[in-house]
C-alpha cells in the first residue's frame, strides 16, 4: 500500500456504530459470463479488474445515475497498478464470487485508477485522511448517491485482522447504517463535504503578496530570513544516520534536494557566509544514503517507490517514472552543483533504466512497473547467496563483500543488494571487476520473470521525464537523452494536446483519455522549457507558453493561485485545490515556477503577477512545512533572485555562436534563462 501511511492498512472511519457486525446472508453468488464494464477501459489498472465478478462501473454519469435510481450507497475503490495492497485486496475479496454478490446486490461499485483521475484520489483521500488520520491505496469509501463520503478506509482484509475489521464486516455494517439509520448517514456525508469545501478554501487563504511588476526580492513576506528560517529548520529535522527527513517509511524528496541545491549554488554566487554550511552536508550524506541503498536497484539503476525501514534498505518494489524522473535530474543537477562525478553516474542510471524499462513504442514513457512478479513482492529484485556464486564463479566474494550477500539474507531469507562498502575503496581494478559483475547478474536478471508494466503515458508524468533527459542532453553532452526528451514530447503532445489548446491526462492505444489537471500543463510546460533550453527549438517555448496561457484563463482563482481542475472540469462535490507537494510537486507550486521563467524570457508581467499571487497564498506553510512545500520554496528562490537573461544572436552553425552555446552547456544555474535568435 502507497500513501501517507506507508503501508500500514488504515481504519475505516466514518459512521462507526455501524460497524457492529453479524454474518452476512442472503446473497446467492453468482457467476459472470463476460468481462465486466471495466473492460472498455484503457488504464492496465481497470483492466485488471475486467475478469473481476464484481459489477464494476468506471467513475461516470451511468454509475451515479444508477446508483440514484436504485437509491444504493456507491462503494468506491481507488488505486493504481503497481500497488502491491491493491493486489491483495483483489485476491482476497474482488475476486471471491460470495463478496462480488454483497457488492452487486447492494451497493454500486466503482472502479477508479488514482493515476488517470488524480481529482478524485485527492478529494476522497482527504475524506479518508479526515476520517481515519491516515491514508493510502487501495482506498475503499462509501458515497452516497450524491458523491458525499461517509465511511471510508484503505485496504480492509478477508479475514478481522490487525484490529481491522474484514471487508464482509465493513459492507454488512455500512448496508445496515444504510438501511436503518439514513438519516444520519446522509448528515454524515454533508458534514464531511462541509468540511472538505472549507478545508480546499482555507489551502487558497495564505497572505496577499504585492507585486512590483518583475524586480526581484518583491514578494511580500518572502525575503532572506525566511530562507535562512527554512534551513535552519532543515538542519534540525535533518536525520543525522541516514539522511533525509523523517523516518520510516523513507520516502527520496527530490524538490527539497533542489531546493538546498539552489541555495548552495545562489550562495557562492553571492559571496560566502550567506548559506548555511550544513547544506551541503545534508545533500550529499541524503543522496550517498539513497544510491547505496536498497531502494535503488544496483544493477538496473532504477530507483524503487520507497524504502519501508529507516535506512533505506527494504524497498517498496514497485518503480515509477515519477520518481525516477525526479531523482535522475536531483542527481544530476547535484553532480553539476557539487562537482561529483558519482552523482551524475547514478543520474545516467537512472536515465538508463527509464529508457531500457518504461520507453514505450510511440516514444513516450510508462508509468510504471509492479511492485509484485507472479503474486510475490519484490521477486525479480532479489538474491540468494548460492545463485550470485553460480554467475560470478571466482568473482563472487568480492561482489558478495562489496553489496551485503549473505547465505542468510538481509530479508525474509534473501538479499536486498546495497552497497556496504565504500566506493572507490577497493581501487580502480576492483570498481571496474564491480561493474562488470553488475553487468552480468543483470543479464542473468532478465531471464527471470519481470514485473508487469503499467503503459499508460501520461501528461504530467512525461513532463517530468522531458526535463530529466533534456537537462542530461545539455548538461552531459549526450545526444541520445535530448532526442529521448524530444520524442517523448512529439508522443505527448501529438496525442494529448487538442487544437483548442486543452490538454489530455493519459494515452494508450491509441486513446487518450481524462481531462488534463492543473499537473498536467504545469509539469508539461516545465519539460518543454527544459527541451527549449536544450535544443532552442521555438516550438517547444511556444508550446510551453500556450499551456500557461491556457491555465491563466481556465485554472486561476481571481483571488490568487490556482485550481487543480479547470473551469469547464466534471462537476464534482468540491473544486479540489491541493497546494501540498506531495511525490510529485504540486500543480500550483510548479505553474509558479514556470510562470516566473517564462516571465524572464517574455518580459510579461502577467505571469510574474500571478506567480507572486500565487506564493502569496502559501507564504505562512513555507517555513513551518518545508519538506511539503520545498517546489514552492524553490519557486520563491527564484522570484526574489536576480534572474540573469541571456540573449544570444546569432547562426547555430556557426563556430561562434556554438562557442556561447557551449558555454551554457554543462552547467546548472536555476537562475538563468537564456534564447536563442538567428541573426538576420
């Protein structure tokens, strides 16, 4: 199970004196003859699902319109493909004829992937949250037939367990509540709306910054002691033994790294004894931390969703392009920044691994891939002892040494390889043999079974992807990642953006589906400005700049920052507005930091207006929440910086204008923008 609980199953919540339960009885099982509605379906998610006896509706007008006309309660289940929790959920209740008999006679039962409908995973996880004080996948909530959440938990078991009461239990209480106490469920359901609306207003309330029309340092309430106040808090949250924020669960927080990486590079620019020493310290002890663990894979160089220990070693198996795109360009712009070369190896490893595992055929990229193979977590990542000896022959013991191999394992009987020795400490010959074993236990790897792979391409995600590779393009000189960041961005946008301008959430097979959220268009538009940056293509600047436009006009609140869906969005119970940062930088977070490039490269002011509106609204959460808000820290970095401009004029053939190109490539300053304008 992903989410804010790491794992951990969640209570249900909501109508609790429901819940005192008998046997179930009445219901007949019944066989299905055919594949259920999920079956039209594109997302790898619902589609695994298809074959379940359950009559699953994807979320739509026809499911809550039956549910209105048999006046049931809507059972909504929302999770995702690499969810190792939603697998489980499914093979013990999903797939058992007695349960699909309960849900089909009594509830109407919704299907939801969290990836293609991120509106609805934010609005129902909150009521979850709300409910139970944590949260996570699979989500199981019960609506009534208006959308109110009125009872809700994450994955609830078989069989009553771990305090939690079985799934048969849940839906015999929550039927029972339905049936005998109405009214108070549908109380139940509006207080929880109430709630939710005015939690959404109070995310938009922040301060009311002033804006100066484009100087720096003019962002009310944002200036050097706020900055000086986040560090500080940093280093004292800061986990001395393993790096990183917080315990276990070990979740990699990439926009805090880029965020200290901003502020130590702005620092030597602006003379020393501005930034705080300890910066430095804390990034490159979280990111040695990070690449010797378990929770980046050794051999393929992908890094996992999480690690579910404090020290990174135990990984949540699953891998999502999110991450890795995230991490690929932290390390990255780390190697830049620190003059590491270390950092840039694991960065091309994790470059590599997206383009040798999640490419798709069009050019795009994959969402995912499982954290399970063949049923069982962490299948394909892991090691015996006796099997590495059988590959390595005479090379194992060093190799065994070098990455913790024991006959014993390091979990559940096998081992999770990480680095326990220091690198470089075994000499250039010894490092060189390390390589070459890698590369042979990946080879051998591959003849194992393999985890599924959820090939949906969306937008928001492939954004990401887009600015990973065209930073490496540009920073590392490599042709091959900038053409990976171009293709992606021909998939993306030739399937997903429509003439009008609005953009698609997710496309497969063929078909693009889901309206684009406000992530879509802002971490698009930040990958084709990395892609213009690297490439000086106008059409990508052009592209980028006319989803901002667009989000201007469909996605602003007059009053400052922005929506999460757009103005002509399906109606919902609430117009969701989540500011956080969560394992991807939030859309309004990144809009603002994209608005204040393009300010820079335009001139306009309108996009330095809204932005500084924009952090307005989240100026009291920066130095009280750094680690949840560090996209928008870096987006205030940014506007009370001195941004250098750079304008070069002149034929891209030419020897001397590469010569100024030249100059630009290899380095990382968030600071700088730069165009290029063929001289006439």
């Amino acid at each position: 199970m992903g989410g804010a609980n790491g794992g951990r199953p969640a209570a249900g919540g909501g109508v609790q004196a429901a819940l005192a339960v008998t046997a179930v009885a009445g219901d007949r099982p019944t066989m299905r003859d055919m594949p259920n509605r999920l079956a039209q379906e594109t997302s790898p998610y619902l589609l695994q699902h298809a074959n379940n006896p359950v009559d699953w509706f994807p979320w739509g007008p026809d499911a809550l319109a039956r549910a209105k006309l048999l006046d049931r309660p809507i059972f909504l289940s929302i999770g995702y493909a690499a969810c190792h929790w939603c697998h489980v959920m499914e093979r013990e209740s999903f797939e058992r004829e007695e349960t699909a008999a309960i849900l089909n006679g009594r509830f109407v039962s919704i299907k939801v992937d969290r990836e293609e409908r991120p509106d609805l995973d934010s609005i129902y996880m909150s009521a979850v949250q709300a409910m139970t004080g944590s949260g996570g996948w699979p989500m199981s909530v019960f609506l009534t037939p208006d959308g109110a959440p009125f009872y809700g938990g994450t994955y609830f078991p078989d069989q009553p367990r771990h305090g939690m009461p079985s799934f048969h239990q849940v839906l015999e209480g929550v039927w029972q509540a339905w049936t005998t106490q109405r009214g108070e469920v549908l109380a139940a359901g509006q207080r929880m709306v109430t709630a939710l609306v005015s939690q959404s207003q109070a995310n938009a309330a922040g301060t009311t910054a002033g804006s100066s029309g484009g100087a720096a340092g003019a962002v009310g309430g944002i200036d050097a002691r706020l900055f000086a106040a986040v560090d500080a808090g940093l280093a004292e949250r800061f986990d001395a033994r393993d790096g990183s924020w917080g315990g276990a669960p070990k979740f990699p927080q990439p926009m805090t790294i880029e965020y200290l990486l901003g502020r130590i590079v702005g620092g030597r620019s602006s003379g020393p004894g501005d930034v705080d020493p300890r910066l430095e310290a804390m990034v490159r002890f979280t990111l040695d931390r990070m690449s010797d663990g378990g929770i980046r894979d050794q051999l393929g160089g992908g890094f996992h969703r999480y690690a579910t220990d404090a020290h990174w070693l135990v990984p949540h198996f699953e891998q999502m392009l999110y991450d890795n795109a995230q991490l690929a360009r932290a390390y990255l712009h780390a190697g830049v920044a620190l003059d590491d070369a270390w950092y840039r190896d694991v960065a091309v490893g994790a470059l590599d691994y997206m383009l040798r595992e999640l490419r798709t055929a069009d050019g795009a990229f994959a969402s995912s891939q499982d954290a399970d193979t063949d049923g069982e977590e962490g299948l394909t990542f892991t090691w015996r002892a006796a099997e590495i000896r059988d590959v390595l022959g005479a090379e194992a013991p060093a190799f065994t040494a070098a990455y913790g191999v024991t006959d014993d394992g390091n979990w559940e009987g096998v081992t999770i390889l990480s680095r326990v020795t220091d690198r470089g400490a075994v000499g250039s010959d010894g490092e060189r043999r390390l390589a070459d074993a890698r590369a042979r236990l990946l080879a051998h790897r591959a003849s194992r079974p393999q985890p599924a792979r959820d090939d949906k391409a969306l937008a928001a995600w492939n954004g990401l992807a887009i600015a990973a590779f065209a930073d490496a393009g540009r920073i590392l000189g490599e042709r091959r990642y900038t053409d990976a960041a171009a293709a992606a961005a021909e998939a993306i946008v030739g399937g997903l953006l429509a003439d009008d301008g609005s953009l698609r959430r997710s496309w497969k097979d063929g078909r693009a589906v889901g309206q684009g959220v406000l992530e879509d268009y802002s971490h698009l538009a930040e990958g084709l400005l990395a892609l213009y940056a690297a490439t000086f293509q106008e059409r990508w600047f052009v592209l980028a700049r006319g989803l901002m436009d667009r989000v201007l006009a469909r996605f602003a609140d007059p009053a400052g920052g922005f929506f999460d869906t757009a103005d002509d969005h399906e109606r919902l119970i609430l117009r969701p507005r989540d500011v956080q940062d969560n394992a991807v930088p939030s859309g309004s977070a990144m809009t603002t930091t994209v608005l204040l490039r393009l300010a820079a490269l335009t001139g306009e002011g309108r996009y330095r207006d809204a932005a500084e509106r924009a952090i307005g609204t989240v100026r009291p959460y920066l130095d009280r929440y750094p680690t949840g808000f560090a996209q928008w820290l870096a987006a205030a970095s940014l506007a009370t910086s001195d941004v250098a401009e750079v304008a070069i004029v002149g034929d891209p053939a030419e020897a001397s204008t590469q010569a100024m190109l030249a100059a630009l490539d290899g380095v990382w300053r968030p600071t700088v923008v730069a165009t290029l304008a063929p001289d006439d």
